[in-house]
C-alpha cells in the first residue's frame, strides 16, 4: 500500500483514508457559559445599535411626515384635476349623452369611474355614446361591469348607443354579452 491520501468519494485503491473531523463533543450552546466580561462588550455595542436605531427611526418619521404632506398635496391636486375633468366632461356631454373617448385603458378608469359617478347620480335614463371607441381593455370593462351593477342597483336605464364593431367584438370575446346587453 502507499502512503497517498485517498479522495472520500473515490474508493479505496491502495490509498489510506483521511478521517474527517467529528462534530460530536461540541456544544452549540456554549456561547451562552461565555464570560462577564464578553457580555459587557455586547451589551455596549447593542447601546450603540439602539442609539442608531432611535435616530434612524426619528428620520423616519420625519420622512414619514415629509411623506403625508406631499400625499395630501398630491390629493388635492388630483381633486382639482377631477373637478377640471368633470367640467371639461359636462361641456363635452352638456346633452343627455355621455360619450367615451376613443381609447380606454386602465390609464384613464379612474378618471372614467369619477366621471360616471357623476353621471350616475345626475340621470335616470343613461345613454352613452361609445361610437368612437377604438381600444378597450379588460380594466375598463371591469369599470362598465360595476357601472351596470350599480345602475341597476339604482333601478337606473343604461342604453349603449352606436358601439363601435371593435366594442362590440371586445364584448363577445370577454363573454359579456349578457351584462351589456349590446
């Protein structure tokens, strides 16, 4: 035989096998018989770390404010940009008629959701004109969905007037047809 070291996962050919390290006799939990003195220096960096952490958490809340502020301007500038909305959707729709856009996306439905409330609460007998729409997508036909359900929760009349084909072909592809009734 020689003295050659053996690789563990090739069998042995002649070669002496190594002995790996036995874990057994070593205790995971010895860290906690450590001495005072380990302690002390622990506990002075867990002061250091909690003294971090207050100032960390200070600006965070200071952030947080800075946050709630731009929120709340944000807030109302969205509430001015929907009171211009509404007024610019009155003037397009100042007959009995809501006219949609040529393209609705989930981009415009929250616009859309303001402008129908509106809408919605204004009229008993709702016509909306959806001749010029050219793209729909699946958000904005969630929001007509929910539109109709709350119509018809408010014992209103919804009438769809002239659907583009493409509206229409949307529609019966999704398998809508029965809560449009177009």
């Amino acid at each position: 035989m020689t003295d050659e070291i053996a690789d563990v996962d090739q069998p042995l050919k002649g070669l002496k096998r190594t002995k790996k390290k036995s874990l057994i006799g070593i205790d995971p939990l010895a860290w906690l018989n450590e001495d005072e003195s380990d302690k002390e220096e622990v506990s002075i960096d867990l002061g250091e770390k909690v003294a971090k952490s207050e100032i960390v958490e200070k600006e965070s809340e200071e952030l947080s404010d800075e946050f709630n502020e731009t929120e709340t301007n944000d807030q109302d500038i969205m509430e001015e940009e929907v009171i211009e909305m509404e007024v610019e959707q009155s003037e397009n729709n100042s007959g009995d008629c809501f006219k949609l856009e040529s393209s609705i996306s989930i981009a415009d439905v929250s616009t859309l959701h303001e402008q129908l409330k509106i809408y919605l609460d204004q009229k008993n007998e709702l016509e909306i004109d959806c001749s010029e729409v050219e793209s729909v997508d699946a958000a904005a036909l969630q929001l007509f969905i929910a539109f109709l359900y709350e119509a018809e929760k408010q014992n209103k009349k919804v009438i769809w007037k002239e659907p583009s084909d493409l509206l229409r072909a949307t529609i019966k592809m999704m398998g809508l047809n029965n809560d449009f009734k177009i």
